[in-house]
C-alpha cells in the first residue's frame, strides 16, 4: 500500500452525475490489480475522511477512477483541474481472483457496480471466454461501457428504462443464459448494488458455478483498522 500525490491528466464527465478521473503516478499503478481501490484524499480538510473509490483502469503509469458525484467529497472530486495533484492511498481490499485460464466466464456490473469491470475484463478475456453482462437505471448509467474494450466479448446490456439494451435488469440476462443448455458457466463476476449481486450469488449457488462479488460499504480507514465496513456474510 502507497500514499502518493498523483497528477490529473483527465477528468471528465460521462453522463448525469457519472464521471472519469485519470491520474499519472509513479509506483501505484504497477502493483494494483482488479477490484481494489484506493482512498481519494479531499482538498478541503474539514473532509477528514477519504473517499472510497474503485481501480476502473490501469495503463503503464496511469490509473483511471469512475466516480458518481453524490455528496460533498465526490463533488469536490468533479471540479480538479488537469495539471492538480491528488493524494491516493492504495491499492486496498483483496481484489479479484483473475488466474483463470480457459474458462467460460459472466461477467456482471450493475450502475456504479461498473467501476471495476473494465480493468476485470481486461484482466480475463485474453485467456478465457467472457460474457459481459451490463445494467443500470437509464441510457446515463450504462454510457462508460462505450469506453470498454469488448473485442472478442459477448455483451447483454438491460436498463431499468429500456433506453439501451433490453427493458429489464442484469439478473433477467444471467437466467437467460442459464437456459442455455451450451453455456456451460464456470465461473460469474460480479460488482453492484447489494440485491442485485445477493440475487446473482443465490442463482450461481443453485447452479453450482463459483461466484466472486465485490462488497462496498460506508468506509472510514479502509485500512482494516476500524471495523466499520465490516459485512455479514455468513449467519453463524
Ligand atoms: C470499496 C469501495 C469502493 C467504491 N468505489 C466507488 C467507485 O468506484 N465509484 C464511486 O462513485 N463510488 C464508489 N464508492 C462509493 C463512494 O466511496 C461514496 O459514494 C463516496 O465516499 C461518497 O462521498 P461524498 O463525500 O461524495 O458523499 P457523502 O457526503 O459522504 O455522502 C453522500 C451520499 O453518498 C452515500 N454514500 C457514502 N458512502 C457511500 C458508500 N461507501 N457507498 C454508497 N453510498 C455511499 C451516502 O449515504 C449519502 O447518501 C465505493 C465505496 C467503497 C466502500
Ligand atoms: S473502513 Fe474497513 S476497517 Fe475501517
């Protein structure tokens, strides 16, 4: 884990409140892998706590954050300027397992559950067969896919509204492709809102497919310290 002062070289809005930051830093991007993410420091110090936010992307000495300007922090995050630094301490949390080879693999992000698909993506469809599936709200939450390298992938898209792709959720879309008798799953992704990935990990258990989610909650050191993100998983 690193706290380093990185350089925006990119910050841009995608669609509604959903935005892009890129960052050049030095030694964090070489040991960051997907599903990890970094604590976003605030400018203004009365903001004592940083923000979560995930890896959506990293390239040799770059890191890219998709972020969704809801309160004061992340709003902050929308008005740095290319050329401003940013302090981010990271990378945390377990990440994906991604040493797969030759598996027939769903991929599934749902609104802000997006932000570390496309780095999990990249990370698994040079050596596996992958299906992505996509969901969110509107036409807006889906439109950072645009930016997803898909070449070789195949891609179902469902919104809440019908504005892209099928009028209905990701979790429509994964039963779909269960029906298929060819599509032998060996492994589902996911990252989202909480039902949607407690519906995806009750179907994959009832399917017997291996399945690896991405849990958030509302953080204070994101470092193991406080106990405050913690989640039940198991009733014991
Ligand atoms: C491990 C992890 C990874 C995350 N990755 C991303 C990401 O890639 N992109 C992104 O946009 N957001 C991500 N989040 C959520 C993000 O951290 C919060 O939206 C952000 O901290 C809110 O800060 P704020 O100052 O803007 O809002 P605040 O003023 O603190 O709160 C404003 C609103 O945001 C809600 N909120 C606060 N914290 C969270 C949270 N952890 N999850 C959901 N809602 C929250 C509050 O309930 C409130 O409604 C992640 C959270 C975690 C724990
Ligand atoms: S935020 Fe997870 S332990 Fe402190």
């Amino acid at each position: 884990m690193f706290l380093e002062d990185v350089k925006i070289i990119e910050n841009i809005q995608i669609a509604d409140n959903y935005y892009l930051m890129r960052v050049k830093g030095d030694k964090i991007p070489k040991y960051s892998k997907p599903g990890q993410f970094f604590m976003l420091q605030c400018k203004d110090k009365s903001r004592v706590l940083r923000r979560p936010i995930s890896l959506h992307n990293v390239d040799a000495d770059t890191l890219e954050f998709y972020y969704e300007s809801l309160g004061r922090g992340t709003e902050e995050f929308t008005k740095l300027s290319i050329g401003e630094t940013i302090n981010i301490q990271g990378p945390l949390g377990n990440g994906y397992d991604t040493d797969l080879e030759e598996k027939n693999i769903v991929v599934i992000g749902g609104g802000m559950g997006m932000a570390p698909i496309k780095y999990l993506i990249k990370a698994l469809k040079d050596s596996n067969k992958v299906t992505f599936i996509g969901g969110g709200r509107n036409a807006g939450a889906v439109k950072i896919i645009e930016r997803f390298d898909f070449e070789n992938i195949q891609v179902k898209i469902a919104t809440d509204d019908g504005s892209v792709g099928i009028k209905g959720n990701t979790v429509d879309l994964l039963k779909e492709i269960l029906k298929d008798q060819n599509q032998n799953i060996d492994i589902i992704y996911t990252c989202g809102p909480h039902p949607m990935m407690e519906a995806v990990a009750k179907i994959a258990q009832e399917n017997n497919i291996r399945c690896q989610i991405s849990l958030e909650e509302r953080m204070a050191c994101g470092i193991k310290a406080c106990v405050g993100c913690s989640i039940l998983t198991k009733k014991v």
